[in-house]
C-alpha cells in the first residue's frame, strides 16, 4: 500500500477555472490553493455554494477521485470527472467558472507502485470503466512519467456515456463499448481476458476503476488468472475521513473496512467481492 | 465560555456527538494539525461495547432532505481492543475524553463502567442507553424505572461524571431524564437519532442493510431543540443539548432551551472543522450579552 498524502484540515474553497462537457460527461478543474499535491487514487470530498439549503438535497459532501493534478503558479490544479446522475453531481457539473467548489481532501490510499502491488510486475494494465476511468487517467501519466511500460483499456456503455478520454492525452488506450459506436463492442474486461492469457499474467500489475459489475469481473479474473490487481471501489460515504463509518465494504476474510481510511483503493484479494451493496446511490 | 459537567471543567461549550468524529482516524489523514486545532472542548468517543462488533452490513448511509439516516452498528474493538489500542491514542489529543460505552445487562455495563473509568486518561464516561436490556427486553432509555435502576447499579463504581444520552425515540424524554438524575447521573445529553427508514426506489424494499437506522442533520434540530425545553424543566442536571447543530446560531438555540453545552454530529461529516466554526460563531453571538454582563 502507498502512502497516502495528509490532507489539510479541514474543508477549504477552491476556485473553479474550467469546466468542459466531454462525451455526456463533465469535467471540472479547479484550483486548490491550499492543498498539497494528490496521488494517484487518492478522492476528495466536494460540495458547493448553496448544498443543504434549497431543497435540502444534496446535503452531504460527493466523493470523487481525482482524475489529473497539475501544480501550478498559485496552488494546484485539480481536474473532476463527473457524470450528473443525481442532486449532487447535478450541481457539481454545473459549475461555471469561478464558482467556489469546496474541498476536503486528499483522502484516502493511492494506487501502488506496480512492484509494491507485483514484485514480478514487467508491466501494467489499467482497466476503467465510464466515469471510473478518472483515477486511471493520473495513474497512467506517473506511469508514463516513470517509463513503466503501461497497456490501458477503457470502456463505455454507449456515446452518452464516454467522457473523459482526453484526460489520457495522446496515450494508447484500447477501447470497448457496448453500444459498438467505439473499439470492441462488448466488455472492457473481454479485453482484459485477451491481454492476461497466458503466463503473462504473473508479471502484470491490474489497475481498475468502474462500476462494480465491471470491478467485481476484474475482480474474479484477475483471481483466476493469478494476477495482482487493485481496484479503487465506491460506497455511499458521508465524511472520507473516517468520522462516520458508513462506507463499510466487506472483506474476505469477515468484518468490514472503512473504504474511506483503508481504501478507496484496495488489493482485489482483501475483499469477497466488488458489489458493494449502496454503491451507485444517487 | 468555560463550561462545567459535572467534576469536569472544559474550555468552551462546543463538544462531538458521540460517533461523528473518529480522532484516531481523523489524525491519520489529517497529521498532527488535528491536535493543534483540536475542534472539540472534549472529545466523546464512538461507543464501545464488551466484546469487538463488526457492525450492520451495508447499506450504512441514506442522505435525506437536510440529513441523513445511518446504520452503523456500533462497530468497535471491544473493551480490550479499546483499552489496549485507541485509549493511548486518545490519550494524546489536547482535550478531555469522554468514553461512551454501551451493553445490553447492568453487569456488563458495570464491567465497562469499571474498566474504564479506572483508567486515569478517561475523563468522564457517557451511558447510551438506546439499547435493550436482554434480561427485560425493554430498551433502557425508554423506561424511567430501568435508566433510575441502571444509574444507580453504576454511581457507586465511579467518581468521574456519568452522562446519560437520552434517546428521542420516547413519547416524553422529561421522566427517563428525572430517573438519570435521580440515579445519580451527573448530566444527560440528547438527542441521538429518530429511528428513521429509506426505501430503495427501485425495490420499494429497505434500502439500510439492517433495515432501519437513525436520522441526524439538519432535519431533526427542531425536534431536538423541543425535547431539550423539556428537559431542561425536569431536571436541575447539566444538558449536552445536540441534533442539526450546524452554526453558532444553531448552538445559541440550544442554550436558549437550557443547554449546558452542545455537541456537533453530522455537520462534522461536511466539514471536520465544523465543531471549530460553531464554537467561533457561538462566542460572536455571545458577546454582547458578556458585555452587558461587565456593566
């Protein structure tokens, strides 16, 4: 496990500088004066002007991976990848710039390094799917930064819901979707089982992040394929830090982690399964 | 704003509710700023029972209108894990430590109450009380007769403060608050959440793994600040008056009911320096009523 960077105390305003609809998706970048420098993996808590006040909902804080994070003149640069399926995400993708977005953050363990995750590790594959793909997106530029020889496949359900792939830059990305309208139609995990046959798969690092259906696929291939995988999971989660112990994911061996502290990255053989009963709630 | 429950003398009137804060946690992702700016004149601590539990399954959370409804399950090390792990951590923090202990029999809760109220770095022990008694089957702190029976089996085991936290789920908080007092209890602190239940729209089945849980936030403030007006005219005790707290206004209310001191719950989840905010907030409402004071 990587270490995790130690968040400022407390929740802190951010300035919105961009914001940019992308494949039915949005991204949001703002930038966090405060903050130090995020890992890859790592999730922030957001909320913004006018949370639990009109209406009521959204009430508690949204958490989302960070997808890149630049430093920049006057503080670092934090981009979000957010797809607006309920009240908070709503207002989220819906900042302009300028407006404050509020953030707790970093939180959370990172990603390894693929030799923490995988001393054999020759290479690594990153596997996201949808709005899931944020986290890999940063994981893939360290990779890239360090020379790690990295294959990354990515898939979406269909047009509407294929954002965000201009955060891999110029990278080679393997693509699926449901729908055919990009690369293989089918699974993102059917690219997976191509490039894990064989006896490459011991020396492969699996990086994933998407919905649980697709992690929990990851999950029991890579399993079967004898391959080290983590998988950056999601629960419902009120606080990110610990304080309300809602995000209870099951571990394998019995008891429950807080995916908050211990996670929200985590080695596919510590838990039972991916389906996180309440991940999704809007 | 130094105010006192009972032996126990704290800087200001701004404490955590009772599982909305994990200082443990909390200072592995945030480092060692949290003891420089610690946001709690005491820190309550999560509940912790005789044996280790694991917790209900998830679903744990459901955000409501203004609010939320967890089921937790009091997941805790236990007694042991507790006294042998988290009390020397908790030991470190810059405050007080109020240790709230929770069982289903007065020998148990008697055993708690020993253990750790013998060990010098606990200030102060919180009963929750919103739990059956096996033996009755009745939950203790819905019964006048068993809260009285249960504080006083417990007095005797202890100099430091006992603080009853009342549950709201009771027609009249008034008598269960008279039968702490007159057990021996050195203050009563409520509300803690209003059983509460979510169904999953696409099931039309419950959505919270145990099925129902308990709603905080903003939502229940009112009901909170009620129940604390009708305590307060029951007993003379010192009152932890919480529920919603989110501002200082908010605590104001509270004191204005007859709030000794007021803890923050779910606002902490938005913000671990909300219990910062508030107490800041508190003490700019309140001076111009301390400078009348002076004159």
């Amino acid at each position: 496990m990587s270490d995790r960077v130690q968040a400022p105390l407390g929740a802190r305003d951010c300035e919105v500088t961009d914001r940019r609809a992308t494949g039915g998706y949005v991204i949001v970048s703002a930038l966090d004066a405060e903050g130090p420098d995020p890992k890859p993996g790592q999730f922030y808590m957001l909320s913004a002007d006018g949370w639990g006040t009109h209406g009521g909902r959204p009430f508690l804080p949204r958490a989302f991976s960070v997808a890149d994070a630049e430093r920049a003149d006057r503080g670092v640069r934090l981009d979000f990848l957010i797809d607006a399926v309920g009240p908070g995400t709503s207002v989220l993708a819906g900042l302009e710039r300028g407006a404050r977005l509020r953030v707790t953050g970093p939180l959370g363990v990172p990603f390894s390094p693929p030799r923490e995750l995988n001393p054999d590790a020759a290479g690594a594959i990153l596997v996201g799917g949808g709005v899931g793909i944020a986290p890999l997106a940063m994981l893939r530029r360290e990779l890239a930064r360090r020379a790690f020889p990295t294959r990354t496949l990515l898939g979406f359900r269909d047009r509407e819901h294929s954002g965000g792939l201009e955060l891999f830059r110029c990278q080679e990305v393997g693509l699926a979707s449901e729908d055919g309208h990009a690369g293989h139609q089918g699974y993102v995990t059917d690219l997976l089982a191509v490039a894990l046959k064989g006896p490459d798969a011991h020396t492969a690092a699996v990086y994933a992040c998407g919905p649980p259906g697709m992690l929990e696929a990851v999950r029991a291939l890579c399993a079967e394929r004898g391959a080290p995988v983590e998988l950056a999971l999601e629960t419902p989660m009120a606080c990110g830090y610990g304080a309300c112990f809602g995000c209870a994911v099951p571990l394998a061996d019995g008891g429950y982690m807080r995916l908050c502290v211990e996670g929200p990255v985590v080695r596919g053989d510590r838990i039972a399964t991916a389906i996180v009963e309440g991940a999704g709630h809007r | 704003m130094s105010v006192r429950i009972g032996s126990l003398e704290l800087e200001h009137p701004v404490l955590n509710g009772s599982g909305t804060f994990d200082a443990i946690a909390a200072r592995q992702v945030f480092g060692d700023a949290l003891l420089e700016r610690f946001p709690f004149a005491a820190f309550v601590s999560k509940t912790i029972t005789l044996e280790p539990r694991a917790g209900n399954p998830p679903p744990r959370l459901w955000e409501t209108p203004s609010g939320m409804i967890n089921s937790i399950g009091l997941p805790n090390k236990g007694l042991e894990g507790f006294l042998a792990h988290d009390l020397p951590q908790l030991a470190e923090l810059p405050v007080p430590l109020i240790v709230s202990v929770m069982a289903t029999s007065r020998d148990d809760f008697a055993r708690l109450v020993g253990a750790v109220s013998e060990r010098e770095e606990v200030a102060a022990l919180e009963l929750n009380v919103s739990c059956p008694n096996v033996k009755s089957g009745l939950i203790v702190g819905a019964e006048p007769a068993e809260t009285r029976a249960l504080c006083e089996a417990l007095r005797p085991l202890t100099d430091k403060p006992l603080i009853v936290k009342l549950t709201p789920n009771v027609a009249d908080p008034a008598p269960v608050a008279r039968a702490a007092e007159e057990g021996g209890a050195d203050a009563v602190s409520l509300i803690n959440t209003l059983r509460a239940t979510a169904l999953d729209p696409r099931t039309g089945e419950p959505w919270l793994g145990a099925g129902s849980g308990g709603l905080s936030g903003a939502a229940v403030k009112p009901v909170a600040l009620d129940q604390v007006r009708r305590v307060r005219a029951a007993v003379s005790l010192p009152i932890i008056g919480m529920g919603g707290i989110e501002s200082g206004a908010d605590a104001l209310d509270f004191l204005r009911c007859g709030a000794t001191a007021v803890a923050v719950g779910t606002a902490n989840f938005r913000d671990p320096l909300a219990g910062e905010r508030v107490r800041a907030e508190l003490e700019a409402l309140s001076e111009p009523a301390r400078s009348l004071d002076l004159k």
